[in-house]
C-alpha cells in the first residue's frame, strides 16, 4: 500500500477507535452500576433480615427495585462518564506538546547531532539521514538511559512534532544497519499517521484505567487507616468499593488491550516492511529482531509501559495474561523474523546465540564498508517518474538516504555546525534566504539588524564570512537540519522570525520558488509545533469539490514550468485531463504567492487518497514538456509541505 493508502487506513483506524472506545466506556459504565446494585442490594437485603422480612437478595433487581433507584444509577453513570472523559481528555492535554513530551515522561534525555558520544552521534546521524531522504524535519532524539532492553518507539502528532526515542540498550546492541532498520520502521509509522493515532490512544488508556488507579489507592488509604479506626463497616464498604474499582479497571484494560492489538499488529508488520523498503536491507531489521530475541531483558522496559505499549518496537512488558496472541500488540518476534527469512525456526535462535559474537564482528565489517561508500558520489541518473516518486513518498529508498547524507557533508562545517546549534539555527535560515544581488542582500542584512538585534547582525557577518553562498540542493538540508534546533523556542519567537523572513523576500517586490518554499515550510512547521494536538494532516474533503482550487494550484504550476502561455496552457490541461475534467483556462494573475496561499489552505482538506490523485495530476503537468525546472520542482516541494505529503530527496 502507498503513503496516501496508509494516510487513508489511519484515518479510519481513527474511526474505529472511537467507537472501541465508547463501546469500553458503555461496558466500565454498566459495570459501575452493577457494582452500585450489588452494594445498594446487599445493604437493603441486611436490613431485610434485621427486620424479619423474607424478601430474598435476586428480587432486590426487579423493575420495581431499580426504578426505585434510577436516579441513583444515572447519578453514577454521568459521574463515571465525565471521570473517564476528564482524565482522557487532561492526559491528551499534557501530551499537546507531542512526542518529545512522551519520551520525556518516559525519563528519554534529548540528544544533538554533536554530542560527544560516538553511539549517540551515530543515531542521530542515522536519524538525520532518513529524515532528510523521506522530506520530513528531523525529528528530536532521545536516549532512555535507565532502560537496558532494546526497544525504540515514535511519537508525535504531525511530522513537525514527531520525536524519535531508542532505548540504551538497543543503542548498545544494534549496529548502524540494525540501527538504521529500527529508525526506518519507526519513521514508517510517523509517516503513515500511526503516532498521530498512537498518541491519542495513551490518553484513550489512561481515561479507561483511571478507575483501578482510584481503586489501588482506596484500598492503600484503608490499609494505613484500618489501624487507626474501629468502624469495621466503613472499613469494609471501603473495601468493597476499592476491589470493585479495580476488577472494574482492569475489566477496561481488558478492553483496552483488545482495542490496541486490533490497532496495532498489522501496523507493526507494515512498518517491519517499511522498513526494508526504506533501507534494501532486510537483514538489518531482522538481526535487531533477533537480538531482542537473544536478549537477556528482551525489550522489556523498566518503567511501566502499560500506556505505550502499542508504540513500541517491541513488548515493553514481560509475559503475563496479556500476553496471549488476541491482546498482544506486537506479533510474536518469530514470526517477524519469518518474514524476512521465512525458514527460520525457533530452534535456529540459540544458534545465532552463539554466533553472535562473530555475527557483530561480520557486521562491524559491513558497516565500515557502507560509510566508504557514502562517500562516493551515486552515478545513477534518476528520471522524474511519476510511479517512483509515488512509491517514494513515505518510503524513501537506500539511495535517497546516501543522496542525504552526502548533501549533509556537503556543506561547510562551519555552516553545519551552526545549524545544528539551536543558539546558530534562526540565523542558518536567513542565510539560505539572502539574495546574491548586493544591494538586496545589504538592504536585508539591515532588516535582520532591526528586526533580531546586533547579536543576530553578528552572528550573520560570521556565517558569511565562511560561505560565500549555498548550491540550491544545500539550501533545503540545510533548512530541515535547522528547524528541529528552533523548536524550542518560544512561537512568539518563531512567527518573529518568519515575519522577518517575510520582509526579507519582499524587498524586491517579488517572490521567487524557492523563497516562496522556504517561507511555506518554515510557515506550516511553526504551525504545527504551536499546536501539533490541532494540526490539520488530512480532511474528508474530495478534490472534485475544490475543482476551483485545484485549477489554480495547478496554473501555478504550469506558468512556472513553462516559457510561454500557450505551453502553460497545454500542460495544465494534461494534469486536468488525469482528473477526468475538461480542458480549462488559466487561473492566474500576478500575485500567484497570494493565490497559492488560499488554494493550498483548502486543499489540505483533502482526503489522503484525494490528494495522491492531485499528487498525480501535478506530476503530469511538470513532465509535460519532458524536463523538470527548477521552478517546477521547488513548487511541488511547497506544496507537498502544505499539505503534509513528505516528499523524499530526488537523486
């Protein structure tokens, strides 16, 4: 399945969510007030007997008896409902700031690109690399330090805000293949909108646990006091009331696991095949399985995982009732592994066991040998297909990741330096926006001197003073390398700094692709870290009822990619032709930016499988003529970024 179909199964996996959802909530409800009759059943059957009457405990639960208590029972429902709801909904609100608040709460320590540890530069080396190959910002990286089992997960609302977490274990274990296939797996579930789904879920869990947490600490509050007390009735309704709670949740985490495991088996096996799509190695992913395997802790985390155990790359707790095939959230790592290597038997596990030792020095090998040849140049010429570049989103090839890596060392260490550095970042992007005309770029220089102050002014002199200027493939690393180094700045500071950006560009009273590119990324980026909980991926919308919006996106397009009208012409009515409309005039007047800006704010209301028909539609007006501006390509690339469709590096 392509990224749009995967959008697309994400999206009704959200449907279903819901109603597993509300379907647990109705259960833990009716339960609650089963548990409130019991109780109210067997105080009235105790005052029965003490008067002498013979009404039995079953004829409690007639019509009679619950009409008589019905205003009891709605109480306790509304009660329940607006506990569960409240505790869902605050859980998803501590979690608004994405998946780097996840991995913190989970005690992860974010790392940079120059941290001094050579396992943890090599992650985020590796980390770097998929990010910019897939066209996504690089995404934050934690290290769980206290958790020696090797396991990795991601998480994050929009790929703006997404956070990549291993563990210190898997760091340890794993060579840069088996490495680079867990990223890759975990990359796969950022693009295809798992952690969006995932993250939510935590909040869904939490909502339906809250009700064994209550329990658990009733029956602690009456262990301390039962000493202290000689009401042996209050201890014992105490009591009562505490186990029930906790049968009661964990009847709810019943089917919280049952709604997990529906969500999240088959996502892990796509992403396993992601994985070796991304990377052309499966036998990185499934080494890494297989260590997990060998592991003595497996993937077991120390802290509990109960709430994230259906983003992680593997179990995240030891066996035990849950572990059954119908509540597991993970497939069984056997048969993981046989799907790389289907004749892989469970008896050839201490076998790898034993070899591993020679195995990771094999492997050590290996891995030397890939980075020597990342270092050479690809001759492999790579036309602009339409069915590659489809096959490409969401899943970038090797190729795409040593065509990352080597733009990554093609730029001057100064300047890489700096825009790793979140005090340099903000500075690295008006860089790559300076114009190459002198008067302009002065004039600039001026507005960056008013608008941020002398320090900014400075640290502009120096970055100069090392570059003379950025090849036009270096800019959009380098902007992507950046951004997650801004992110924790305040968004006041943000919008400050695209407004500055946005006066930058006006100077010359036009906008070209690429200032319009950089401006439109950097834009929906701040947007969605503001409010990634908010962000808009995909709406309901089809594209035939944004035909108006489509035409001018793909007038834009065409007058961009073309030397006169009458071409511009022909190749709009190309893309129209593979929407099955009729031939159209061209919608475009001078302020193109400022039309492009209305029509792509409606057409991320798309749905997922709607936007790969525009995806297909643009394609064909850019290969129309049989070549590809450099116009054309840096306005697919805005575009793709406002509608949240990662484009990958083209070789």
């Amino acid at each position: 399945m392509d990224f749009f179909g995967h959008q697309e199964q994400a999206r009704r996996k959200s449907f279903w969510l819901i109603l597993g959802v509300l379907a647990a909530a109705i259960v833990v409800i009716l339960a609650i007030n089963i548990l409130l009759l019991i109780f109210l059943g067997w105080q009235q059957v105790g005052t029965s007997i003490a008067y002498g009457t013979s009404q039995g405990f079953f004829d409690l639960f007639k019509p009679a008896f619950l009409q008589y208590h019905s205003n009891t029972l709605l109480a306790s429902s509304a009660v329940t409902a607006g506990l569960m709801g409240v505790s869902s909904a605050g859980k998803i609100m501590s979690l608004r700031d994405g998946g780097g608040q996840v991995a913190r709460q989970l005690g992860g320590d974010l790392i940079s690109a120059g941290h001094p540890d050579p396992l943890r530069r090599r992650l985020y080396n590796v980390v770097e690399e998929i990010s910019v190959a897939s066209g996504v910002p690089v995404p934050e990286v934690y290290v769980l330090e206290e958790e020696s089992g090797i396991n990795a997960f991601a998480a994050g609302y929009t790929q703006s805000d997404a956070a990549v977490a291993v563990t210190r274990g898997a760091l340890e274990a794993f060579d840069r293949d088996e490495l680079q296939g867990v990223i890759a797996h975990e990359f796969s579930h950022i693009l295809n909108g798992d952690t969006r789904i995932n993250i939510r879920l935590m909040g869904v869990i939490f909502g339906i646990l809250v009700l064994s947490i209550i329990g658990r600490k009733l029956l602690m509050s009456n262990r301390r006091a039962r000493y202290r007390s000689s009401n042996n009735k209050g201890m014992s309704v105490v009591i009562f009331a505490g186990l029930g709670l906790i049968i009661i949740g964990y009847s709810g985490l019943f089917f919280a696991r049952w709604l997990k495991a529906s969500i999240s088996r088959q996502r892990e096996y796509l992403a396993d095949a992601s994985a070796v799509q991304f990377t052309r190695n499966p036998d990185g992913i499934s080494s890494a399985l297989k260590k997990i395997a060998v592991h003595s802790n497996q993937s077991f985390l120390k802290t509990d995982s109960e709430e994230v155990s259906h983003m992680l790359f593997g179990d995240g707790e030891r066996p035990n009732f849950f572990s059954s095939k119908m509540f597991a959230t993970h497939p069984p790592l056997l048969e993981r592994i046989q799907r790389f290597e289907p004749r892989f038997k469970e008896v050839h596990m201490r076998e790898f066991a034993r070899k591993l030792q020679k195995k990771e020095q094999h492997t050590e090998a290996k891995r030397a040998e890939a980075e020597q040849k990342q270092d050479k140049k690809t001759d492999r010429k790579q036309g602009f297909d339409i069915n590659n570049i489809l096959q490409d989103i969401g899943h970038p090839s090797l190729e795409q990741i040593l065509i990352a890596g080597a733009l990554s060392d093609s730029l001057p260490s100064a300047i890489e330096q700096a825009a790793h550095s979140q005090e340099w970042a903000p500075e690295v992007v008006l860089l790559a926006i300076l114009s190459s005309t002198a008067s302009i770029r002065d004039r600039q220089l001026e507005i960056i001197s008013k608008d941020l102050g002398q320090w900014s002014d400075q640290k502009m002199d120096h970055l100069l003073a090392n570059v003379e200027s950025l090849g036009v493939e270096q800019r959009l690393p380098l902007l992507e390398i950046a951004f997650p180094q801004m992110k924790h700045r305040p968004v006041a500071e943000l919008e400050k700094l695209l407004d500055t950006i946005r006066r930058m560009i006006s100077l010359d009273s036009r906008i070209d692709t690429f200032e319009y590119l950089l401006f439109k990324q950097l834009e929906v980026q701040i947007i969605d870290q503001s409010r990634p909980d908010k962000a808009l991926i995909h709406g309901n919308r089809s594209i035939a009822r944004k035909q108006q919006e489509a035409k001018t996106l793909m007038s834009v397009l065409a007058i961009h990619g073309s030397e006169n009208v009458s071409e511009a012409k022909k190749s709009l009515n190309k893309g129209i032709e593979s929407l099955g409309w009729k031939p159209s005039e061209l919608l475009i007047a001078n302020d193109w930016s400022e039309q492009l800006d209305k029509a792509l704010l409606e057409l991320n209301k798309l749905r997922a499988g709607e936007k790969k028909k525009l995806v297909i539609a643009l394609a064909n007006i850019i290969m129309s003529d049989g070549k590809v501006a450099i116009q054309e390509h840096e306005l697919l690339r805005a575009i793709c970024a406002s509608l949240h469709i990662p484009l990958p590096v083209l070789a």
